[in-house]
C-alpha cells in the first residue's frame, strides 16, 4: 500500500458512496426483472453495482436465461425503460441524499489541498451531483462514453487520476462495489471500500460506513 504522505487526490465512485442511488439502480433494475421474468436476488443486486447500465441489463437476462430472447432494439428499450423510472426517482433527490459524513470528508479533503475527481460508470452522475449540490466539487468527471471497457477494467479510474495530473500511486479509489475495488486495484491506487467488509474484501481500507470515512481514519490504517 503507498505510504498516506504520498496521497495527493481522490477519485470518487458516486453511487454508493457519495449517495444512496444504488438503492434507485436496484429498484429500477428490479422492475426490469420482473417484467422479463428473470430472478432477482441479493447476489446479482450486488453483482450489479458498478457495472454500465448495458452490461446490467445483460446481467439480469443471463440470470434468467433470457440473453437470446431480445433483439438489440428491444435490449435498448428495456434499459431506456430503467433508466426513466430510475430518473424519476432521482427527480426527487435533494442534498440531504447525501450520505452521513460525506460532505464533512468533501471538505476536509478539499481543505487540505488534496485533488478531487469522479469515476462513476453512471451517464446520470452530473445530473445526481447537481441535485445534491455538489457540483462544484468536481471539475473533473470521468465521462463514461469515453471507456472502452467498464469496472472492473483499471480504465476508469485510470482517467479518473490523469483528469486532475495525478500518477495512480498518488490517489486513492473510494468505491462501494465490488467491481469497482477491483478496479482501483488494478489501476495501482489505493482502494477504500465502503459497506459489508466480505463483499469488498480486496479493499485495502474498509468503512462500514461512509461515516467513518475522515482524513485521521485513512492516515491510521496506512502507513
Ligand atoms: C453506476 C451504478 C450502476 C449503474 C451504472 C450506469 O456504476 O453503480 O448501478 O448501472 O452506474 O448508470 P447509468 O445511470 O448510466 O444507467
Ligand atoms: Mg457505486
């Protein structure tokens, strides 16, 4: 793990992390599962995190294996379907949905001289980031049409590090999904996983919850 004295950014995943959307990705795709018979499950809600909203469409078919039953056309339709009553619910959001510590931490690593810049999979992410108010402390956004592959592929975070001129050694990855630790991983960052501490096992760093999430927290589990 590189030493905290090295930290000069972060690259943040959005969903999960900065505010409870995945439970509105989770809802949204559950529609979708119901609606072409595919079983739903705690395993493939989490399998699901992270992953671009094609590739969780996919997900959701094979699970029911259904991927040869739809045409592309139909494919797109099912995931524009999604993502409306998705929208819809992030039509709702105000900056209280931003999750517990999450705005102290945004501060306090701003405060600190330390670089910010998102690395989240969502096409939604500038919308959600205005709707809680944040858009001010991300300049530099990953834009998703631009990767060529998706979590768990380093690309993303990749990016995410080159945006604001930073090596991977010199950031550290906030993530909530499997997937996306993987990523950070693999793209030589150090990695914080936040949520169940199994799931997220090859985080260098775990928080139960974002509320634990602070500069004196980070510097303690490294070295
Ligand atoms: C994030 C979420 C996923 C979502 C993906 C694409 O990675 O964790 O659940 O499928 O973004 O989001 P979008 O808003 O573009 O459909
Ligand atoms: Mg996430």
């Amino acid at each position: 793990m590189a030493k905290f004295s090295d930290i000069k950014g972060f690259v943040f995943d959005l969903d999960g992390v900065i505010t409870d959307t995945s439970v509105f990705h989770s809802q949204a795709w559950h529609q979708v599962a119901d609606k072409v018979g595919a079983p739903w499950s705690k395993k493939l809600e989490d399998g699901l995190k992270g992953i671009s909203r094609m590739d969780s469409l996919e997900m959701i078919l094979k699970a029911g294996n259904l991927s040869d039953k739809y045409t592309d056309d139909q494919k797109v339709a099912l995931a524009t379907e999604k993502n409306t009553n998705y929208l819809k619910l992030v039509d709702q959001m105000t900056p209280d949905n931003i999750l517990p510590g999450i705005k102290a931490f945004l501060d306090e690593i701003k405060d600190h001289g330390y670089l910010l810049s998102l690395a989240s999979a969502s096409k939604n992410a500038p919308k959600v980031l205005e709707k809680l108010q944040l858009t001010d402390y991300f300049p530099k956004i990953v834009d998703p049409k631009t990767l060529s592959k998706g979590k768990p592929d380093p690309e993303i975070y990749l990016k995410g590090a080159e945006l604001i001129k930073l090596k991977p050694e010199q950031c550290i990855g906030v993530e909530d999904a499997a997937a996306g630790v993987a990523s950070i991983n693999a793209a030589g960052e150090t990695s914080i996983g936040i949520g169940d501490k199994q799931t997220l096992k090859d985080a260098d760093i775990n928080f139960e919850n974002t509320s634990e999430m602070t500069l004196a927290n980070i510097q303690k589990q490294m070295a």
